[in-house]
C-alpha cells in the first residue's frame, strides 16, 4: 500500500467515526503506513466498510491485520513482529541498557 492510500484511508475512518477520532496528522500517517505496508489498500478498505456496519468504534491497526505480524524492523520488536521484552524492561527501568533500548 501506498503512503498516500494510508492517508486515505485515515480520512475513510475518521469520516465514519467523526466522534471517536482524532485529526489526521503526518505522523499518524506515517506510524499506520509502516504497521500496514504490506497490506493492499482494496482489502483494507473492505474491512474498514465491513467493521462500520457492525462497531461503535473505529479499527485499530490491530483489528486490520487480523493478528498478522507485521514484516518489519520495529525498535523493541524481535524479526517475527513479538515484543522484545529485554528492550522495553531496559527502557522502562532506566537501567543502563535504556540509552542503548532508545
């Protein structure tokens, strides 16, 4: 997907949840794009049409990716999208291993 269909489809959700939604900014756009990259637009727009029919509320990044792991480097995630636990403790404790965590 590209950036500018993540963008879209942002304005897509806001539109049908105008109460539960925040304003669209460029780093939400891009956080949402590197969460669902790889994903097609068409697909994702199905979705987001087939949740409005049947929640109160807007879809997380997770509710899109129907429990797929996402396929990219994130800081404090291992290769297969897990939370790497040893780099939040470190980060969140302080301890000497946060400088290296950021």
């Amino acid at each position: 997907m590209k950036i500018s269909e993540t963008a879209q489809l942002l304005d897509f959700i806001c539109e049908a949840w105008p109460r539960q939604t925040k304003e669209i900014t460029e780093k939400t756009v891009k956080v949402w794009h590197e969460m669902l990259a790889d994903k097609d637009f068409d697909v994702l727009k199905r979705k987001v049409v087939r949740h409005a029919a049947t929640s109160d509320f807007p879809p997380s990044i997770a509710d899109l990716r129907d429990g797929q792991h996402v396929p990219v480097n994130i800081p404090g995630r291992t290769k297969d999208g897990y939370v790497d636990w040893d780099y939040t403790d470190a980060a969140h404790e302080g301890g000497a291993d946060a400088d290296d965590a950021q």
